[in-house]
C-alpha cells in the first residue's frame, strides 16, 4: 500500500537523490540535476540528442516548440522558430513543461482510496482493476437508475482533450457534462458572436483570430475588450499583437487592470468590473447617433432594415404579411413608400429605411430593428456609461473615435472577463454588434473572418457521436438531452452539449429532478477553478463514486476522488492541430510511470462496459456504426493514433488512406498555402452557391443579424443557432424566458456602487481576476520555476484604497466575501483603480500533504469568494455565474498562511525526477 | 546591505596590530620610549596574522587563493601584500631585535614596518571605493578605515605601555596618541557618515550612536591617561574597548549603507 | 584600439511584454538554481496620476560594461574579459568566493551559485553562440524584445536594431564610468525612461511619481 503521505518521504528522498545526481554530475562535468545540459561539448558525448518538432499544450495555443530528447529524456524545450504562430518564442508555461512532465507530484498510477474520502490514504492498483471496479459500479448504477446517474467535467488546463466526456456520454447515452469554463469562459462568445456575425468569435486565446497572424497584416486599429495577448498564449497571442502594435497599429485595451497590453495602448479603459455592457451601449448609441456606421455593410448585409413585430418581437417573415415568400423579410421602402418584401440577397431598385415606425399593410405599426436597437442604447449616453463604468467620458470617446478611424479594418476581440459575470450574454453580443455595424467582417485587417474553426473540428479531432450529424445512432437520445441539468433554462448551454453547474451541484444536494452518483473527472483542480468552491465541495462530498483523470494530485484528487487515473502530459501525446494554413503534430517524446492519454481512459471505460453488455458502448467499437468520420472507440493508443492521422487527411489534406505514420512522416506541413488561406475569407458571402446566389452569413437570414431575434428561438426552441421553427415545441423543450435580442446591461448582483440595491457596506470593494503569464488556470502551481516567479497570489490595491484600509504593500490579507474568506498578499499599485481588487486564482499543492489537504484549496483561493448559488442571478441563456465583479472585504492578516511556499528554495522537492520512458499506461494495459 | 563580519573583523584587527606597532614606533622617535619591544612586536604580529586568517575566512575557495598571482593590481591583492609584507618586515624586526642590532638598523626595519602596516590600514578602505556603491565612493571611507584603526592601534598602545609598566612619560605619550587617534578616527567616520546621512538615518542609526559614544569613551581615556598616566593600565583596557567598537561599528555601519546604485537580482552577498 | 567584439544584448523595451520567458528559458539553458537568476525582468512600477499611468518591463542581465568593475577588482581573474569575443565571463574555477565582483557590479545583476560557492552570471549563451546560435532569452522571447551580437558589426541583430530606433529612445542603465554596452529602446509612444529615478522598494522598482507610500 502506499499512501501519499508516504509520498511526502520519497518527496525527501528525492531531494536527497537530487543531490547526489548533482554531485555526480558535477564531477562528471556536467549539470544534469534538472536534467538540462549545460556544456552541451561534453554532454553530447553522453548520447545523441534528437530534436523532436512538436507543439505545447501548456495552454490551449499549440506553440510550436522543439523538443530535445536524448537517451529517452526530454532535456530542452524551444520555440519552433518555423511555426508560422510562435515563429520560435515559447512562454514560461511552455518552457516549464520539462518540470511539469518530470515532476515528483505526477499522478504516476492507478489508484485507489483506502480510507475515508478525502483522508489522503492511498493503494497503487492495476489499470485493470481500476477499469473493472470503475465499470462495475457504472454498470451497476446504469441498469438500475439509467445513464443519468453519471456526471462527467473537464477543465482547459493540462492537456485536456475538451469532448471526450461528452463523447463518452454520447456513447453512455445521457447524463450530464459540465466544464468550469463553458458557460464562464468562452460559450458565450463563441456560441452568440456567431450567432450575430454568421463568422466567428473574436477570441484570440482560444484561435479564431488568424487574421493578426497573416503577413502584412492590415488591421489599423485593434480593441483588446479585456483580452490580455501578454498573458494567456503568449509565444503566438503575445508576439503578434507586440509585432502588429510596433509597426503602428493602434490599439484600445478595456480592462480594470494595467495588463502589458493596456500599458501600452493608445487608450487604456480601467473599467469598473462587470459593466462592460453598459460601456458597449454606450458605444453603439454613440455610432449610431453620429452616423459613423458602415451605410453599405449595415443595409445590405445585416437584419437592421427588417421591421419586427412588436409582440413576439421576432422580425418579420414576407408570407406573414402576404407580401412575399417565407425566406424573404420586410422592410420600408423609402422610394414607393410602401413596406416591401426584401429578397436575398439585395433588390437593388429598394431603398430600405434604417430606422423608422411604419403601418404595415395588417394595419399595425411596427418598427425597424435598427430603430428598436436605436431606441433601446438611447439612455447610454457617454455620461451615463462614464458614472457606470468608473470613466471618464472624453477618454471613452476617444476610444471609440480611434477604434472608428480604423474600420473597417479593424475589430474587437472579447476575452474570457465578460464571461464571468451574468452579462455574459450580452457582452457577446454587443461586441458582434459594434463590428458588424462598422462592417468589420470579413475584410483584410478585421478581426471577424471566416477561416476558422467555427464547425470544422480542427482544435477538437475527438468528438461526441452526432455533433455534426443529427442522426447518427451514437447520439445522445433527445430525451436524456433534454433532461440534462439546467439545460431548460439556460438554452446556449446546448451548443456545447454541456449542463448547468449550479443544477448539477442542486440535483446532486436535493436529488431533484434526479440525483447524480458518479462523477468522473478530467481536469486539474476543479476546487481551485469552481465558483463558490465550498459549495462544490459539500455536494461532490456526497456522491457515491468520484474518479479524477489527471497527471498531477490536485484537491480534486486528494480530498474528493474515489479512484485517481493517471493522464499524460502534452509531451506525452499525441494529436494535431492547425496552425494558420499550417497542419502541425503533437509528437509523445516521452511516455511515463503507468499514465496514458485521456482518450484511452474513456476507451478502456467504453471497451469494459461493453464486455458487460453496454450495447451502445458495444457499437462504439463497431466501425459501421461509428463511421469514419468520429472515428470508433480505440483498442490501443496505436489505433487512436491512425484516426488522428486518417482525420487530418481526409479534413484537411483531400485524401482518404493517412494513417498516423503518414501524418507524422510529413507534419508539419502547409495544406494549402498562405495566400489561399487569407484570401478564402475576404468577402466570402459574396462567393455564388449552387444556385448562384451569394453564399451569405451562417445565419437564419444568411445575413449578420445585429437584431438577435434567433436568441428568442433559441429559447423557445433549443435551436443553437438561432434558427429553429416559428413554432415553439414546447412539449419537447420546455420554454425559457424569451431571451433578448439585444444586449441588455445589468448592474452586478453584489455592486460596489453606494445607493444600488445590490450594495453592502460590509463589502465595499469589487473583486476582478486576470491571467497571469505563468500559470493555465489551475496549472503549473507546483513546477518550481513558475511558483518561483508567481509564489503566493498578489492582492493589487490602489495606494488610495490602501491608505483607507491600512494596508501596506506586501502585508498578507483577509479577503472575504459573502460565501467566505481567504488569503492574499497586497501590492500596493496604481495598476488598478480605487475599490477594485485584483487577484489571480491560485492553489496550494504544497498543503496536500499537510494534516489538513483542504487547506491545499481554501488557504488562497478567491473562488472561495466568487459565486456559485441561486440567491445569486444567472445569465439567462448560459446560466452564468458570477466570477468576476463580486463585492469583498479586505482586511490586514497576521502573516501569511500557516505550511504555504514563498521562498525560490522551498520548491526543491518538486524539482524535476529523471524517469524512464516506459511507454507509459498503454505498455501494461489494453483492452 | 549585509554585514560582512569576517571583512569588518579583518580589517579591525590587523588594523589595530599596525597602529600598535605605529604608534609603538611613533613614542620611540619622539624619545619617550625605547623602540617597540618584543611583546609589543610579538602582540602587533599577531594582530596582523589573525586579521589576515580573518580575511581568509571570508573566501570560500581558499584552496584557489594562488590564482590571486594571476591579478596582482586587484584591491585584495594589494591588501593581502600589505598585510604580508608588514608581518614580515615585523618579523624581521623581531629577529634584530633578538640579536641585538643597533638601533639605527631596527629604527630603519620598524620604520618600515610601520608606515607600510599604516598605509595598509588605508587600502583596506580603498578596496571598497566603487562606483557601484556611490556612498562607498568617497576619500573619508579609507581615512576612516585607516583612523579608526589607529584609534584602536593606540589605545592598544597605551594599554601595551601601561601593562609593562613604562615610564610615566611613555604612558602619557600614549594617553596622547590615544586622544588623537580617537578624536581622528571620530572626525573622518562622521565625515563618512555625514556623507551618506540619508542611508545613514535610515540604515545603521544604532551603529553610529555606538560608534560616537564609544570613541568618545576611548578619547575620554586617552585624555585622562595624558595627563594621568598612572591610572594608564585601568584607561587603556576603556579605551582599548572603546575604540574598538567605534572601529567595529564604522565598518559595520559602512556595509548597511552600501547599497549599489541598482540591485536588480536583489542576491544577498552571504 | 584591441579589436575586440563588443557582444551584448540590446532590449526593445516596447516590445518586452513582461512574461518571463527569457527568465525560464535561461534557467533551463543555464541550468540556474531557484533562487538565483542571470537574468531578471522587473517592473517599473506604474507612475503618475491614475489611470494615465506609465510603466515598463525592464530585462535585467549582466550589461556586458566596457569598463567593467567587476574585472578590476576580481583578485584572481575569474571574472575576466574572453580575448576573443571581448565578453565579460566568469571562469568559474579560478572563483574563490571573495565576493568584490557582486559588490563592484553596479547594478546587482551577478549570481551567487550557492552549491559551488562562485559567483555566477549571463554569459551570453556563449556556447549556443560559438555554435552560432541565439542566447536562449533571446530564441525564445515572446515579444522578440531581445537582440544579441556585436555592435561592431553593422550586420549583427543588436546593430540592426539599434540603428532602427530614433536615437532619443536608446537608453543605457545609469553609468558610473563602467560603460554598459547594453542599450534599452523605449520609445515616448509606450513609455517614459525614468531608470535614472528608480528607487527600489522591497521588490518593486519605484519612480518618484510611483511611489506608493
């Protein structure tokens, strides 16, 4: 038996070995303790060294990076200066993967608990066993309660393969899957920008902006609406917009904190967290009122001109008013005066009014959208946006001014902190809004194009049965669906075929409308990540088995976990991803201990369900019914590893036959040139379709529709994209609230604003997040060089705020909120406003083995702060909770919390542990 | 900055053993004495050698001092010359001494002795004038470090003079020495210091307060001592702890106050 | 005049993002201890009335001085001047832990390597550039803020982008006679130079405008 507190002195013993393999080194003539070569003359006698070209996964960016392996050891990370994206730059995260893959905290086993749940007693197991016992008590629970019984959660750190547990469900048949980030970090952009633009998102972290990327780039003016370029993927995000700014492009950064980016803008907006919306209205209103929109764009392209009917607010189809057929829409014609059916795409002999109310020929009036848009950002005058937001409103005008210089060439990315809060909907919106009505779509220089990877899978190889096609047998029934957790009320949830956390957690504590029992996670550490962690801790407390997918013990693994299976790190697997028009490889340069790539977990799950007579699990594995395309559940990795390759070819390079070895003989490579990539995008709604007709948007109307009124649909119908019948089937999906067709501003629930309802003056400040450049969320808080730069967590306070609580810079804080209290340590900076607190998330891995691990995720945690529960409101089409804009309290704490590392020396026993490879989980276990 | 003992020990000890031998040589020229005697040179010597040892502990590969040969124009260099060549040319003194040579040859050799150990006593502050460390970088930072070690050298002095019992005329001479060497080593280390007064108040206050009081203690005795010798023994063991502290407590204050123009990497020195 | 290379490393500081990469790529090339660092990126920390706040990530490594202080007082010629490449190198077995260079180098930017008690510091990657090679910091810097060459050389990167800034965005560290060979390029677009006015406080790097007292 071994336990992890037996761990902890093998942890010494390996400061000792550390030690001796430094001596030896030493005498030798060589520093091998970090497994790093130093005097590369003497070390390469010792063993070739084989520079393997893979691309990092430290964050979800896929840098390209040079891997230097020799005698079976990585030894050397680099940039891959060919990489199109990264063009040789590698960030701290990616460059800590050595101390990430070779670190004494991996998962490096199978097992299981010997003790209570959460007493940190531990017993290595065979892959075997663990499967077994896993698929037992699924298959248990499955016959006897059906496939609701089981909840399954990933996370964007570590390497994650982000469907496979909605692909296992779609096998499993129902249940639910959630993700921390979803509905708080990037749903909502990606799911509603689309909607709006019929093009993309505008997230550059997460890989649909390419234009910035393209040579000769023609963006004039870029708004960073809380993106942070310098922070999250740094060698491409970072690089790109450095280059791009240094050669003159103008930028505006909204973000309540001084980011490297908002340092250097020509516009720096500190806005008050969680009001970005009101700032967006603002903005509109101020485009519309000084008529600075795209006339061409906005007429012909866009749903603006259509009148809408006043009572169910969608806009009008012609054969509702006889005066056309049911693809055509209404407007007023300003030549005959008359309301006329618009054919798509244009009749050019119409002059269709902007705004206006006008009789239709029924006898009602109704008016345009863009008047309705108009008259609904009236209040948002630049003053008003100005007290809202905490600006000033020359400087909010200033901004608007340079972002209108530069369009049409120009564009606004949204980032991950309107996600956070219950406008995230609407923040979506509002920013498809600003650039379809500056006509920033589409064209060289805008940041909205249609290149990406809005339905070809792309960054997500691996996905659930049936995305893509409605009918195929694996997936998941309608019913099961339907009857995932808070999917009824919040309908944007569907597109990533994800549930509502807060429904889970209330199922999971009440047993309504049913109660989950199983729980099988894939991610690093969900009681860091998750909103109002203490909740999400007394619920999955009382489940009935909880398995933890991960490389690294985590509080998820430590204090929850049931069974803990060990994954593999990024330099571990193998996979593919597009890099502009560049396909590159993710090559395993290594394979460690017993652990293996998620996808196999899931494999090995499906493949002993099946020997127990799971009949669909059975199919997964039957290549007539899981078709090519999804490819079936893998026996092997080797088999896993064919599909990846067969996929590419037959995606992305025209040919049917590639296998793994194909792929990987050539990658990277181009698979079409650059030129072709830019240009396939450029005006792509004017290319003719079978019929000769535009091709349009990927919309209902196939125009951008600024005038959302697809969100009511969605509500109605559950119809992701914003189509969906005119007539709502209730029956099947139970209507939400409608939802808004414009963005809409709600002050935050808990608000800093003395007066609001929401205010309390028992917690005066407003608490903001950030990315740091060090850490992927929950990741990389026990690799020594990033926890050496970024120790403990800093509280950023203003001088002035500091002053009226009495605080110094680098005194240790309470921060305490409603839900509860943690630790931070301030730093006194003008980078952000009075009354806004900045703390990044973090967690303590070096409090796992203490006497109580807990302490691991509430010593220094803000999600202990954030909220996760129903007193607090819910964006209504995502379900959103609140993360970011949440009222605190900041007191001075008598020092730091007890066990926690702040010193560069105190993270020795984490220090890399030279391993062997050993092919890893696949070598010992196959199904 | 941080302390660094075995330097400030270094310097003040061997410091104290050339301004005996000085100060012995100094009371033999002004014909109150006879030159130094073998105590006194044998109690000069060793100063000088435990303060070099002192140095030595301050290195943490003694085992490659030899590559010092390689740069013979290095501060440290020098210093370790210095240090060498005044214990030898004491030896030698000794050795004459033992075999009786004549005056003239001995008044030559200590001579020597003397005002090379003295001058020694002065590089060891002027290794430290960097222009990395603008406090540092001043002429009273070797006049302190040579003057303080004289206030220490004479107050041995006069405690040496009084132990063996020398004439009332000696004692009294030492008494003087004693004043002087005090109240000079006073003046250039409030020059230093008041030269750095900022750093100084905020860095190393209790240190100067020492430094003042205790060299006032050991001038205090050499006065008394001048114009009472007989109460000389008593006087010298003040004044001798006295200066040796205001000596210890000028180099001590000097390193908090060395802060470099910038310390990005912020390396603690020990 | 000795027809030595004058190799350095030049830092755009409009392009230096702050993200610490050259600091782990240097610790992985270097093999360099927790704790102690060749290079080191700080902050000036913001200046001036919020939110028209100023401020900069300033790379820190050794400034390769013409003059270089800690050559002069090094008793034993451990750290010396590579004839060749005219680079201030330490050899570290000549090191007897004296300490004077670390006292000498105006700016604190030498190593103490604790397990082999020499001091330590940037060599400018030179066995990655005897190869032909970038330094480290350099191959991997995600703003590509970092040049490294010889100044001598028209040709090198350094040159090149020196001669591509306006010669009133160029800026050395404050010179107390040592001649730092590495420049600094912030422009007035991005920043104010106010290294001459920075006061260190813990660990933040203050102008007086940043002051937070």
């Amino acid at each position: 038996m071994e336990t992890v507190a037996q761990t902890s002195i093998s942890r010494r013993g390996f400061v000792k070995l550390g030690m001796f393999a430094s001596a030896v080194a030493a005498m030798a003539g060589t520093a091998t303790s970090n497994l790093i070569e130093v005097e590369p003359a003497l070390a390469d006698e010792s063993g070739e060294t084989q520079k393997i070209r893979t691309i990092c996964r430290a964050c979800l960016n896929n840098c390209g990076i040079i891997a230097h392996v020799r005698d079976g050891r990585v030894v050397k990370l680099e940039g891959d200066p060919d990489d199109p994206m990264n063009k040789g730059a590698a960030c701290a995260k990616g460059l800590a993967g050595i101390q990430a893959l070779y670190n004494p905290n991996r998962i490096k086993y199978p097992m299981k608990r010997v003790g209570e749940r959460g007493s940190n007693q531990w017993e290595r197991i065979s892959w075997e066993q663990a499967i077994n016992e896993i698929a037992d008590v699924m298959w248990e629970y499955y016959q006897k309660e059906g496939p609701k019984c089981l909840v399954t959660s990933t996370g964007g750190g570590g390497n994650p393969q982000f469907f496979s547990p909605a692909r296992f469900l779609s096998v499993w048949g129902g249940g639910n899957f959630f993700e921390p980030g979803c509905a708080q970090c990037y749903l909502p952009r990606n799911h509603m920008e689309f909607c709006l633009n019929g093009t993309a998102d505008t997230s550059l972290a997460d890989g649909p902006v390419t234009e910035v990327y393209l040579p000769d780039c023609q963006t004039k003016t870029y708004v960073m609406w809380g993106v942070g370029p310098s922070t999250h993927g740094i060698g491409s995000t970072g690089r790109v917009v450095t280059e791009l700014r240094n050669n003159g492009m103008k930028t505006v950064v909204i973000d309540p904190r001084l980011t490297p980016d908002a340092a250097r803008a020509d516009v720096w907006l500190a806005i008050r967290p969680g009001t970005d919306v009101a700032l967006m209205l603002a903005w509109m209103r101020y485009i519309i009122d000084n008529d600075l929109w795209n006339k061409e764009f906005v007429t012909k392209w866009s749903n603006l001109p259509f009148l809408v009917n006043e009572e169910t607010r969608l806009t009008y189809r012609a054969d509702e008013l006889g005066l056309g057929s049911h693809d055509e829409y209404v407007i007023y014609d300003n030549k005959t005066k008359s309301v006329k059916a618009m054919p798509y795409p244009f009749d050019e002999s119409l002059d269709p009014a902007m705004f206006g109310s006008y009789e239709l020929p029924n006898g009602k009036t109704a008016r345009t959208a863009f008047q309705i848009m108009k008259e609904h950002v009236d209040e948002w005058t630049l003053e008003k946006a100005a007290e809202v937001c905490w600006l000033d409103a020359g400087e909010i005008e200033e901004a608007i001014k340079i972002y209108v210089e530069g369009c049409p060439n120009a564009g606004i990315s949204l980032g991950v902190a309107t996600d956070q809060a219950r406008n995230s909907a609407q923040a979506a919106q509002g920013d498809a809004v600003l650039d379809i009505l500056m006509g920033c779509i589409r064209v060289p220089g805008a940041i909205v194009q249609d290149r990406p990877c809005y339905v070809e899978p792309c960054n997500y190889v691996v996905q659930p049965f049936g995305l893509h096609h409605p009918d195929h047998p694996l997936k998941m029934p309608e019913a099961e669906a339907n009857a995932r957790l808070g999917y009824t009320e919040h309908k944007g949830l569907g597109h990533w075929l994800a549930s509502h956390i807060p429904t889970v957690l209330k199922a999971i504590e009440t047993g309504e409308p049913y109660r989950p029992r199983i729980w099988i996670e894939r991610s690093g550490n969900k009681l860091a990540m998750i909103g109002n962690a203490s909740r999400f801790y007394d619920a999955m407390m009382t489940t009935d088995l909880n398995v933890h997918m991960y490389m690294h013990w985590t509080t998820t693994s430590v204090c929850l976990a049931d069974y803990v299976l060990p994954t593999a790190e990024w330099l571990e697997t193998n996979y593919a991803q597009d890099r502009l028009n560049t396909y590159a490889i993710r090559r395993a340069c290594t394979q460690l201990y017993e652990a293996v790539d998620e996808c196999m977990h899931w494999s090995w799950l499906a493949a002993a369900l099946a020997e127990r007579g799971h009949q669909r699990a059975i199919d997964s594995f039957n290549p007539d019914i899981a078709g090519k395309f999804y490819g079936t559940y893998w026996k092997t990795y080797e088999e896993y590893m064919d599909y990846v390759g067969y996929f590419v070819g037959s995606f992305y390079y025209g040919t049917e036959d590639w296998d793994w070895a194909t792929f990987d003989a050539q990658a990277p490579s181009e698979y079409e040139t650059i030129e072709q990539y830019a240009n396939k995008s450029y005006d792509s709604h004017l290319e003719p379709d079978e019929n000769g007709l535009p091709v349009g948007f990927h919309t209902t109307s196939k125009r951008t529709e600024p005038y959302f009124d697809g969100n009511i649909l969605l509500g109605l119908t559950g119809a992701v994209d914003g189509s969906g019948s005119m007539d709502p089937a209730t029956d099947v999906f139970p209507a939400s609230d409608n939802y808004n067709p414009l963005p809409y501003y709600l002050e935050p629930f808990e608000s800093p604003v003395e007066g609001d309802p929401g205010y309390d003056a028992n917690y005066p400040y407003v608490l903001t997040q950030g990315r740091l450049p060090v850490f992927h969320h929950g990741t990389l808080r026990n690799t020594p060089w990033t926890r050496e730069l970024w120790p403990y967590p800093e509280a950023w306070i203003n001088p002035e705020t500091a002053r009226e609580i009495g605080i110094e810079d680098g005194d240790w804080l309470w921060l305490e909120s409603k839900r509860g209290k943690t630790q931070g340590r301030a730093r006194v900076t003008k980078s952000v406003a009075p009354k806004v607190i900045y703390q990044e998330r973090f967690w303590n891995p070096e409090l796992l083995d203490s006497d109580d691990p807990n302490r691991a995720w509430q010593a220094m945690n803000i999600n202990l702060l954030t909220q996760n529960n129903d007193e607090c409101p819910f964006n209504d089409v995502y379900g959103t909770y609140t993360l970011r804009g949440v009222c605190i309290n900041v007191t001075k704490a008598d020092g730091a919390p007890e066990g926690v590392w702040t010193e560069p020396k105190d993270f020795t026993p984490w220090l890399p542990e030279p391993s062997e490879n050993t092919g890893g989980g696949n070598a010992v276990y196959g199904a | 900055m941080e302390i660094q003992w075995s330097l400030v020990l270094f310097t003040v000890v061997s410091g104290a053993g050339a301004w005996l031998f000085a100060s012995s040589m100094i009371e033999a020229l002004a014909k109150k004495d006879e030159l130094p005697t073998k105590v006194e040179s044998i109690v000069a010597f060793v100063l000088l050698a435990v303060g070099g040892c002192l140095s030595v502990t301050h290195l943490k590969h003694v085992d490659r001092i030899l590559e010092a040969l390689n740069h013979p124009t290095s501060g440290i260099f020098v210093e370790a010359a210095m240090i060498g060549v005044t214990c030898a040319l004491i030896a030698i003194y000794f050795i004459l001494l033992v075999r009786g040579s004549s005056n003239g040859i001995l008044t030559g050799v200590g001579l020597a002795a003397a005002v090379v150990g003295v001058i020694f006593t002065f590089a060891c502050g002027a290794s430290y004038m960097m222009d990395a460390r603008a406090v540092w970088c001043t002429p009273a930072l070797p006049a302190a470090y040579g003057l303080t070690a004289a206030g220490l050298g004479t107050a041995v002095n006069l405690l040496m003079k009084a132990a063996q019992k020398r004439e009332a005329a000696s004692v009294s001479l030492a008494g003087l020495l004693a004043l002087i060497g005090s109240i000079c080593g006073l003046v250039v280390s409030a020059v230093f210091l008041l030269g750095a007064r900022e750093v100084v108040v905020a860095l190393a206050m209790p240190w100067t307060v020492a430094l003042v009081i205790a060299a006032v203690v050991a001038l205090a005795c050499g006065a008394v001592a001048w114009k009472k010798p007989e109460l000389g023994l008593a006087l010298g063991v003040v004044a001798t702890a006295g200066a040796c502290i205001a000596a210890i407590a000028m180099r001590v204050a000097m390193w908090l106050v060395g802060t470099p123009l910038l310390d990005f990497f912020l390396m603690p020195l020990d | 005049m000795p027809s030595m290379a004058r190799n350095c490393i030049v830092v755009n500081l409009d392009r230096c993002i702050g993200c610490w990469s050259c600091e782990v790529a240097c610790k992985l090339e270097n093999d360099v201890a927790l704790g102690e660092r060749w290079n080191k990126v700080v902050q000036v920390e913001p200046f001036g009335e919020f939110p028209h706040v100023s401020t900069y990530w300033l790379p820190t490594m050794c400034q390769q001085c013409e003059e270089s202080p800690c050559t002069h007082v090094c008793p034993t010629g451990a750290s010396y001047r590579d004839e060749q490449t005219g680079m201030v190198l330490v050899n570290k077995e000549k090191c007897i832990g004296c300490k004077y260079c670390m006292m000498a180098c105006p700016y604190g930017v030498r190593s103490w390597n604790e397990e082999q008690q020499v001091v330590e510091k940037c060599t400018l990657c030179n066995h990655l550039t005897a190869a032909g090679e970038k330094p480290a910091c350099v191959k991997n810097c995600c703003g590509t803020a970092r040049y490294y060459g010889d100044l001598d050389d028209p040709n090198s990167d350094a040159s090149k982008a020196l001669a591509a800034a306006d010669a009133d965005a160029v800026h050395k560290l404050p010179d107390v006679g040592n001649h730092p060979l590495t420049s600094y390029i912030l422009s007035s677009r991005f920043g104010e130079w106010r290294v001459d006015d920075l006061t260190q406080q813990t660990s933040k790097y203050v102008t007086t405008e940043g002051s937070v007292d």
